[in-house]
C-alpha cells in the first residue's frame, strides 16, 4: 500500500511518530507544508533560503533537529517539503502553488491520501484535489477564544472529497456528527501517542526538580492559565518553595494575566514566546508534574510530551482529557475551573511521595499501553482498509 500522508509543522511530533512506525507496514510518503509563517513546536520558523514547491526534506531539515529526530523519518519512502513562498493563504500565488503540489502528489500514484487536518492552500486548487481517503480533525470543535478560521475554512471546502475522518478522542464523535453533518459511520477514533521524539532534544541526562509545576505550550484563554494562578497561592501556603513555570507563546490578541505573588518561598518564571525544543524537553524533564487546567480539551500535545519524560500531569475532567490521563494512574483529574481542587492535587503530589512515584510509573509505562504509536498505526490502517 502507497500512502502519502500530508502535514503540518504544529503537527510535527505526532506525524514523525505516525511516519515511522506506518513506515513498517507500508510505502509511506511524507508531505509537511511550510509557508513562511509556519509555526510548530519543532519547528519555530520556515528555513530561510529554501526554493518554493515541493523539495526533499532531508537536507533542509537535517542540520535543524538533533540525529535522532532525523532517525524517525528515515525509514519512510520520502520526506518532502511543500513550499509556499507567500504568507498569506488567500492569495493570486497559492492556487498554481498548490495545484503544483497536488501533480507531484498523483505522480506518486498513491493508493491512499491522508490528510493532518484541513489545508486551506490545497483546498484552493480544489479542481485538482484528489479523493482524501482519511482526513485527521484535531479539534472537532473550535476552542474558545482559539478559533482557526483557516483549518475550518480548508476542512469545509474539501469535504465532499473525504471518505472518513479521524477524531483524537471518542467524546467528539457525536458533536463532530452533529456539527459537520458527517455520519458517524464514516467517523473513526485513533488517539494520539505519547511525543517520544522529544527525548532526542535532550543532550544529557537532566535531574527531576522537586515542588516545579510546568504549564507549557500555546497560551489561550481556554488553556485556564487564571485557574493556575488562583491556585498557586494556596499551594504556595502549604508546600515551602514552590516553582511554577509558565512556558509558551500567547496567541495574538490574548494578553496573559500578571502573576500572582507567592508565599513562604515560592516563585513563578514565565518563559514568554517560542520556546526552543531542548529547551522544553529540559523543562519536561526536570518537572514534577504538568498543569493542564483547560477550560476545553480535545486532546493534548503537552500531556503526551509529559509522558515522554514519565512527567504525571495535572489536568480538567474536560473534552476529551480524560481519556488520555487516567486518575490515579498516570496524573489527576480535576474538575475545570476549580482552583482549589487544582491546588489540592498539586499538594498531594508534592507532599505524597508514593503517589508521585506511582504516578511517574505510570506516565512512563503508558507509551507501550493505550498510547502506543503500534497500535494506532494498526486502527489507522483499518480505516484505510474501510476507506478505499
């Protein structure tokens, strides 16, 4: 089987997952658009200097990302690059660029096209697109104060090409249902695995800090970062030297509250802006659990980073979070938007030592359970199977 698997630099972690454990079952082409305001966690800004259209990865790529993040696309038939010179989506350039991109794709002659959510550019040279075996969505539902217009605009456009979807959680089925008028027959349920590529960034081995909270990522209202802050006062009351890392880039128009001040110790250090991947990994690595106090949740690329680092996390009983932190087991659920249950379960892991440790076995071992990238490839190639 013949697959080309089109993505996105904020994607990037799951899709080096994804490639190369589908590069063990299948012919598996990689496409990853970048523009020259390509934004992703790996990936900070388009390499300057590089030509348009579609181009090999590898030598672009290679001299960016430590050798063994090189290793995890070196087992697929082909890494390319999609190269779009002009920033703006809705634009005279993109149409030829992308019907370009689209020839290059049907010269592969694959047996399967799957797409990591909607590409507005390709959806503008609609004429030439092909059937899309599988479309990824991974927000069914806009966040709120997050809403991307483009990705929904592109998903829209492109529809009646789809066969089947795939959601990232089961608790989107039936609104994704609902919301887009797809039968849920034609929708699948793959979550996403645990980030092990992150690891790579790391250059030596880093010590595990006590009492340090991580809150890492895109910074959005909907992410709850006032709940974090209304409870780190309570923690900082009961736990001497607490620290709280706040650590990401906000989006446009949302402007972050200002910190608390804390007790008996403590201390928050916000890291504002792109942060660099050795640099969050580090972070990852040397925290004794991750924050995640949504308001809303698909899913989460920040707790799948944390378990790479067997980091428990703290999140919401929201959206679809809990089916990727179990209680007790690898993190805490609380309720959203409850700060003092917030500040109850990070006391508990700072104080309660074999609850942390269990908790860190965990998030360690569930890489190689209901999160391993084998078994999702597995269910993504039944809705292959279905799908053509």
């Amino acid at each position: 089987m013949r697959v080309v698997f089109y993505t996105h630099p904020f994607f990037l972690e799951p899709a080096l997952q994804f490639a190369r454990e589908m590069s063990q079952r299948c012919e598996f082409n990689l496409v990853l658009e970048l523009t020259p305001r390509s934004l992703g966690s790996m990936l900070a800004t388009t390499p300057a200097g590089i030509p348009t259209g579609l181009i090999d990865a590898d030598p672009v790529l290679s001299p960016r990302f430590p050798a063994g993040v090189r290793s995890y696309w070196m087992g697929v038939r082909s890494f390319r690059l999609a190269v779009y010179g002009n920033a703006r989506t809705v634009h005279p350039a993109t149409v030829p660029a992308s019907r370009r991109v689209l020839q290059a794709i049907d010269r592969l002659e694959p047996d399967v096209v799957h797409l990591d959510d909607g590409s507005l550019r390709l959806a503008m040279a609609f004429p030439w697109l092909p059937r899309i075996d599988l479309l990824n969505v991974h927000d069914p539902i806009p966040h709120g104060g997050d809403a991307n217009w483009r990705i929904e605009l592109g998903r829209r456009l492109v529809a009646r090409r789809v066969n089947r979807y795939r959601l990232h959680s089961e608790a989107f089925r039936g609104p994704f249902a609902a919301r887009s008028g797809v039968a849920p027959t034609r929708i699948d349920v793959a979550p996403l695995g645990v980030y092990d590529v992150m690891r790579e960034w790391l250059s030596e081995p880093v010590e595990r800090t006590s009492r340090t909270v991580l809150f890492a990522g895109r910074i959005a209202p909907y992410k709850g970062l006032d709940v974090l802050y209304a409870a780190a006062p309570r923690v900082a009351e009961r736990v001497p030297d607490v620290r709280i890392v706040i650590a990401g880039r906000a989006i446009d128009g949302y402007e972050m509250p200002r910190p608390p001040s804390l007790a008996n110790g403590g201390r928050i250090e916000v890291i504002a802006g792109h942060v660099a991947s050795d640099r969050l990994a580090r972070l990852h690595a040397e925290a004794t659990l991750v924050a995640c106090p949504y308001l809303d949740a698909t899913q989460s690329g920040v707790i799948l980073t944390a378990y790479a680092f067997g980091t428990p996390v703290v999140a919401s009983a929201v959206g679809g979070l809990p089916e990727y932190v179990e209680d007790g087991t690898t993190g805490v659920l609380v309720p959203p938007g409850d700060a003092d249950a917030l500040a109850d379960a990070i006391v508990r892991l700072f104080t309660d030592d074999s609850f942390r440790q269990r908790l860190q076995r965990g998030a360690a071992a569930v890489r190689d359970g209901r999160l391993a990238w084998r078994r999702i490839a597995d269910l993504v190639l039944e809705s292959y199977r279905t799908a053509r």
